[in-house]
C-alpha cells in the first residue's frame, strides 16, 4: 500500500470515528446524579427522565443522589465525571444561577465545566401553610406575621436555593420578619411543615399540589405571573399586593463540559423526543410539573441569562451573601 492510499485510509477512519462513537453509544448503564434528598422534585423528575431516556437509548439508567451544599457536591462530581456520556448531571436553576451569585468560590463552574442538554420544566412556587396558621390570604399573613415577629418560621430545600430565596424576597416585600429553616432537601422541609414543625413554605408546584389537594396544607398564593390551572382559585402573590414578585423554578439535563458533539446531539435528541411525547408531559402533568417544549441551544443560552439577570439584581437588591 502506499503512502497516499494509506493517508487516504488512515483520514477516513478518523472521520469515520466520532460516527461510530455516536452509533455504539450506550453500550453500558447511564449514570444520573441528582443533587438533593429523596423526596424532593429533582429527585421525582430526575427518575422520570431517566426512565423516558433508559426506554428510548435501551439502555440502564442509574439514579445516584448526591446531596447536600446546595447542591453543590452533586455539581462537582458530575462536573469531574469522565466526558463520556455515562455520567449525567439533574440540575436545577439555584445550581446554574443562583450558587453563583451567592457564593464567591464553588467546587465548579456553570459555564465552564457543563454543557445544557435540554430545560424539562419552569415550576411556580405555591407559598403555603401548615392549618395551625390562621391566615387564609396573604393579607391576613402579613397582618398576623407582623402580630408575631420572629415566631413564624420558612423551610426551604437549602440555603441560597430558589425556595429560600422565594421565601427572603416575601419577607423583605411583605416588611416581616420569619426565620428560615434550612433543610438537605425538600422533601424533608415539606416532613417538618406538614407536621408543623414550621409554619411556612414557598415549595415548587409539583411537591406542593398532594399536600394541599389532600388539604393538609393550605395555599396562600402562587408564584407565577397568571393564576394556574391546577389552582384555579389561588390567587398570585402579584394580584395579591405584590406585583413585582415572580418566581420560577427551572429544571434541566447536562453533561460535562467535554461531552463529545456526536454523544450530546443523541442526548439531546433523545431528550427533546421526551418532551415532545404526549405520554410523557402527561405524566409530568398528573404530577404537577409543567413540561417546557424543547428549546434550541441558543434558546436555551438565552433563558438561563435572562433569569441569571434577574436574580442578580434581587440578590443585590436583597445584600444577599452566603460566603
């Protein structure tokens, strides 16, 4: 053979290569972390974009919870995961945005160590309370808070994370003064309200709706811009005496930062497959979560910053540090 059908051979198979990577993959289980307590929404999303994505790449994938400083260690280990496609990382809007902001040194870095796969879902908050507070408005909230200052106590799934922040941003608007309870997760903070160990929480829509439409809770207001349909007769914490007060909670899939172009675009593809699937949004449905439509990398560039913006000048507004 000579030299030139040899470099002709040889730059075939190094074309040929990222393509036969994308066709093998996965040949092996899929490893997803999800950085919070069981029980808590990333943990129940996470399980359910898992099981869509082991379905349709026909291959396992594994759920590993790795909890604690706000998410932060989950954040480190995905980020420090071999690029490969085997390790996956369950994010939230308080990893990508608001650690950032808060904290002067992280074990990671949003937007050098990760690449966004795909966004799942933007959830509201619903502030609620535990029955042995008598409001039933937040209007009869903030009249009987400022009755008990410092006695009314506000869970949340970890300090600086979307939840607390939604509580600290009330607080500071309403004038009143609450303690927050810092919790590994939100399922555990939801424990401690429902038994009334707390008096308070500003919880994402999908682990809020059981409690409160089994009436074990009762909902103050919702977060979002209009009412919602699950809870038609909830007003917003906007129409209620607050209108610069808007809160979402997003969720997203994404990889290290390395992740080959061929492994992400399958990923990729598999997820947008999910969100485009009427079963799958109707399951996220049944269980509170509003489904985002799939979104270009560039849509999702754009998202992230807007909302990174945004908190940025509440944080400021609010002299919000947690170094």
């Amino acid at each position: 053979m000579n030299w030139l059908k040899l470099s002709a051979l040889v730059g075939a198979l190094v074309w040929a290569a990222p393509l036969a990577h994308a066709a093998e993959y996965p040949v092996r289980p899929i490893k997803l972390i999800v950085p919070y307590a069981a029980g808590g929404p990333t943990d129940v999303l996470g399980r359910m974009v898992g099981e869509y994505l082991a379905r349709d790449l026909k291959q396992a994938v594994v759920v590993e919870k790795k909890g604690g400083a706000q998410g932060a260690i989950g954040a480190e280990a995905a980020a420090r995961a071999e690029p490969d496609g085997y390790t996956l990382f369950f994010t939230a809007a308080s990893i990508f945005v608001l650690n950032p902001l808060l904290y002067k040194k992280l074990p990671y870095d949003p937007a050098k160590d990760f690449r966004m796969l795909a966004l799942i879902t933007d959830l509201p908050v619903v502030m609620e309370v535990h029955p042995s507070v008598p409001a039933k408005t937040i209007q009869e909230f903030v009249a009987y808070a400022k009755q008990n200052p410092g006695k009314l106590n506000f869970g949340s799934a970890g300090t600086g994370g979307t939840i607390h922040l939604a509580g600290e941003m009330f607080k500071q608007m309403a004038g009143i003064d609450m303690v927050h309870v810092a919790y590994k997760g939100a399922g555990p903070a939801l424990t401690d309200l429902l038994s009334g160990n707390i008096q308070v929480m500003f919880d994402t829509l999908g682990t809020a709706l059981p409690p409160v439409k089994g009436g074990l809770l009762r909902p103050l207001a919702v977060s979002s811009a209009q009412r919602i349909p699950d809870l038609p007769d909830v007003p917003t914490v906007a129409e209620s005496g607050y209108p610069d007060y808007v809160v979402g909670v997003w969720f997203g899939i994404a990889a290290p930062s390395k992740l080959p172009d061929d492994i992400a675009q399958k990923l990729t593809a598999s997820l947008h497959k999910a969100l485009g699937d009427d079963t799958f949004r109707t399951s996220l449905e049944k269980v509170g979560y509003l489904p985002l439509r799939p979104k270009t990398q560039a849509e999702i560039d754009k998202f992230v910053a807007t909302d990174r913006a945004r908190w940025a000048g509440v944080i400021k507004a609010l002299n919000i540090s947690l170094d």
